[in-house]
C-alpha cells in the first residue's frame, strides 16, 4: 500500500534524538546524522570477540525510477519500544553481548546513513546473524515510514512489505487511476 | 507531533503516513467512548474510502499497545477507548 503527498510535503521535525539505553543496548531515533562509529564503541567489550557493523543508506532509484529524496516520520514512544524489545530479544537468542539500533527520522539525503546497526557477540558467527535478524526486525516492525520523492512526481509512502510501488490517491483522498 | 490534550470526552487520534495524506491531518481529537471495533467505521464516516483505501492494511494501537479493531479477537471484542486515550492509526512500516 502507498499513497501519495504533495512534493510539498515536510516530515515532521523531531529536535532532539529519542535514546533509551542500558548497559548492554542502546536505541535511538534521531534528526542528525549517523555516527556509526559511536554505535560500533557502544557494543566493544572485552569479552566480545566480533562486532558486526551495518550501515544502511538511501538508494537513488526505486524499481528504476529515479528518486530525488527521502524522508522519515515516526511515532517516536512506539518505535522506541519496538525497538527496545527487538533488541533484546536478538540479545537472548543468539547470546550476544551487546547491541545498538540507531534510526534516522527526518529528511535524509540521497546516499546518506538511514540507520546503523551494531552488535558484538563472543564470536563472529552469532555477530552476523544477530545483525542480520536485527535489520530485517527492523525493517518489519519499527513504527517508521519512509516518503519517497520521485523526480517530477509527488512522494510515495513505502511500505517494506509489498516491494512495489503501491496504489496512488490523489489529494482530494478520492481513489485515481 | 503529540497532538494537544483531548478536551473533556473526547480521545486523541494520531494518522501516521498514509493515513496522514488520506485524513489530511496529524491528529485530532474525537469524542468518547468508542468501542475499538466500531472505530473504523467511524473513520470511514468521516473520510469515505479511507476502510479501503488505507485502514484495511493497518493497525491500530491504544496507549501504545496494539488491539484488535477488525473485532475478531475475542480479548478485544469488548475494547473501549477511553477519554483521554491515545488512538493511533499505523500503516504498514518501512524503515531502513
């Protein structure tokens, strides 16, 4: 499913990041931009031998079609639950010792960090998979919306589970062609 | 983006995205009680098409817990939203 906004369309601003951290997580919804690096020092520990960096960044194109910019809106307390409890779920199963989900809200420019993920476990194989799940947990369940702009076009809603462009309505909320 | 308080018997009501562009608002306060599963059908009074077009692939959380508003769930079934809750409508996710 998407519909479509005005190119005029603003997300809404959040002026200061959202963070609920603990000793061993840390999530955060934020306006600035990305610090991977502050997210792979997060996780290092002494008794972790692998961290596993993911930086995600905004694609040019979507199925082809050029897009000329993106931006994300949330609904901040609920994705930093959801966040929270993806987190240490991924902590439990696969026995690591530490985690950070850091998520970009706002308007991201082409090719920028939408979000950085980082985990650290004893060894490397329950980093990569740990990583891996965190993202596609993520991308299925975080209360977070991504407008994409198309070059001389109105923006679409993304939804993560179609992969498809979606159906258009026009502003009058009437159903198009 | 939190919306005002809700007067005196009314909920707050939060249109993230889709339901956003289709309602033409953020947010608005309605007047309580409602039973969760004649919610939609309330929008849909309020914005004819939006059950098709948008709420049929969303959920919808109150006080920041999901609930049923198809009204299947027998839990839910019997669900009020209060004065003073806070309702919101979630479509479909895409971060990353």
């Amino acid at each position: 499913m998407a519909t479509t906004e005005p190119s005029s369309y603003a997300a809404d601003i959040l002026s200061e990041p959202i963070v609920k951290t603990t000793e061993t997580i840390h999530v955060e919804l934020t306006p600035h931009d990305l610090d991977s690096l502050a997210a792979t020092r997060f996780v290092r520990s002494p008794s972790a031998g692998a961290t596993v960096l993911f930086i995600g960044t905004t694609r040019d194109s979507f199925n082809g079609l050029p897009v000329s910019s993106l931006a994300y809106t949330s609904y901040p307390p609920l994705a930093i639950n959801t966040l929270s409890t993806i987190a240490q779920a991924i902590l439990t199963k696969h026995q690591c010792t530490k985690i950070a989900i850091v998520h970009k809200l706002g308007e991201c420019p082409i090719g920028e960090e939408s979000i950085v993920i980082a985990v650290s476990a004893p060894h490397r194989q329950a980093a990569w998979r740990a990583g891996e799940e965190a993202l596609e947990e993520t991308k299925a369940k975080a209360e977070i919306w991504k407008l994409e702009r198309f070059e001389g076009g109105d923006g679409v809603w993304r939804a993560n589970r179609d992969g498809v462009m979606g159906v258009k309505i026009d502003e009058g909320g009437k159903k198009g062609e | 983006m939190a919306p005002a308080k809700a007067p005196a018997g009314h909920f707050s009501i939060l249109y993230f995205a889709a339901a956003s562009t289709y309602t033409r608002r953020a947010s608005e306060h309605l007047p309580a009680p409602v039973r969760a599963r004649d919610l939609f059908a309330l929008l849909e009074e309020r914005y004819p098409g939006i059950g098709e077009k948008v709420l049929s692939s969303c959920a919808v959380t109150v006080n920041l817990e999901y609930v049923d508003a198809g009204g299947d769930d027998a839990e839910d079934a019997g669900r009020v939203i209060k004065e003073g809750d806070e309702v919101a409508i979630i479509p479909p996710v895409s971060s990353g």
